[in-house]
C-alpha cells in the first residue's frame, strides 16, 4: 500500500515509499534505475566534483572513530574465532579498525572506486565478489549500512550464512524507519536516497532474520551506534547556533513522550545469531 512519496536527499530525485499489508516491510516501489546508485557511489568515493561537501567519506579521522565505535560492540560478542567479514566495506575503514585490533578481517565491497581509495589510502584489498572468499566459518559477519541497498537482502543474507561459523553472529546496521529521528523529519529524513531500497524497522529486520533462523543475540546491546560515536555527548550544543536544530529537538521530545518504544536515533544495531 502507498506509504509516501519523497525525494532523494542528495539528488531530488522523486521517489515512491510503499508498505508490505502483511509483514509492515517500507520499500521503493518503483524501484530507481540501478545506474543512479552506482554512480552516486563511484563518484562519492572518488572525490569527483561536487561531492567535497560529504564529510561521510572524507573525514577519515571521524570514519575511523565510527569503526572503533562499531568494533568494540564486537569485540564483546563471544565470537566462536576472530575472523570477520565486512560486506559492503565502503573504503575499508572498518577492515583496517579490525586488522589494527588484531582481528583476521575481509571486506568485500562492490564499488570499483572504493576498492581503489581502500588500496591507495589504507593499503587494504577489498575483494569484489563472495566468489573470492577463500575463508567460510566468519565469527562475525557485519553489514553496516549495507542491506538497505541489496536488491535481494533474504537472498543474500541466506547466500552469507555460508561462510558463518555455526556459532557466529551477524550484525547488521541500518537506518530504522520506526525512529524518532524519522517522525521527526519526514519527508526531510536523510536517508531517503536513490539507493536505499528498503526502510527497515526493529519489526521488520526481527522478521527477516527470522525467516532465516536467526534471532536477535543480544537485547541488552546499544541499540545504535550514534549513542557510541565519540562526539555524539556535544550533539546537544548544535542547539544553541541552529534554530533548525532546536526546532527538531523539541520536536523529537515531544515525538519520545508519544511513542515511547521508538528508538531515537535512525541507525540501529542489531546482533543475531543462529
């Protein structure tokens, strides 16, 4: 059923939300033309003209702080070895976080350009494809920003369970449709983007993990990692330059009185396990 009509957040481009009746599932439909996403992300992570705003893949300082914030939820999972993939590893920030930490730690990623920035900036080789794994009992593997994009996310994550340990953990990190950051902003929420495909709530990834045997690992873990990002404490200071800002945090409090079992944040976190 229709959810919403949007537009991407970085291109303006129009985009049509619906709703799965059955299961609650939030998805494009029609869905972009592939070439829009490739593109954005090739030229994203080449530094091509006019992406030099997007400190998301410029600031490495803040990308690797991000990453030790991500592995040090992982590093307390009782993981059943210290082999990690990351799918979807973007520039290889996250693989060089786990290599220092002294983890056994493979990206693969599809982006010809990130592979490359990986391999000039980090000396870290990403590879392209599941085809090259050579390892298949991971204790962990993460998806971080990543199942959003997947055309087929069951086919994929069943297709991943191939190279998990049987005691090994998934953990998945996406932005959540059922937040206060998403009621708050709407139509404005950043993560309307030509190449996310699908809007998960807690529910829904619950769900989905579900179909394939999984369940959630842990409850008691941050349910997203902006509460564990360095910085994050001075969030509240933007404030007091940015009446916008103020203007949502109001927003947002009044939004946490009325739905109280949402999450704050967009991105969650979520650890399972068979």
């Amino acid at each position: 059923m229709p959810f919403s009509n949007v537009k991407c957040y970085f291109s303006n481009v129009p985009l049509s939300v619906v709703k799965c009746e059955n299961c609650g599932l939030v998805y494009l439909n029609p869905r972009p033309d592939k070439k829009l996403g490739l593109e954005y992300f090739e030229n994203a992570y080449s530094n091509a003209t006019g992406f030099e705003s997007h400190s998301y893949y410029r600031d490495h300082d803040k990308i690797f702080n991000r990453s030790q914030a991500r592995f040090d939820l992982i590093k307390n999972l009782e993981a059943p070895n210290h082999k990690i993939l990351d799918f979807g590893a973007g520039q290889g920030h996250f693989v060089k976080t786990a290599i220092d930490n002294k983890w056994d730690a493979t990206g693969i990623e599809l982006s010809n350009a990130a592979i490359q920035a990986a391999r000039e900036n980090f000396n870290i080789e990403l590879l392209s494809s599941l085809q090259n794994l050579k390892i298949n009992d991971f204790g962990v593997i993460a998806l971080w920003d990543v199942i959003e994009h997947l055309e087929d996310p069951k086919g994929i994550l069943r297709e991943l369970t191939k190279y998990l340990h049987p005691d090994g953990y998934f953990v998945i990190e996406t932005s959540n449709i059922d937040s206060l950051d998403y009621l708050a902003h709407k139509k404005k929420w950043s993560y309307w983007h030509v190449d996310h495909l699908f809007y998960f709530s807690r529910k829904t990834l619950v769900y989905l993990l579900k179909t394939l045997s999984f369940s959630v690992a842990n409850p008691s873990l941050p349910k997203t990692s902006g509460t564990l990002l360095p910085g994050s404490r001075f969030a509240k200071y933007k404030i007091l330059v940015k009446p916008s800002e103020f203007i949502f945090a109001i927003k947002k409090k009044w939004l946490s009185l009325r739905f109280k079992d949402f999450d704050k944040n967009s991105l969650m976190t979520v650890v399972f396990k068979r």
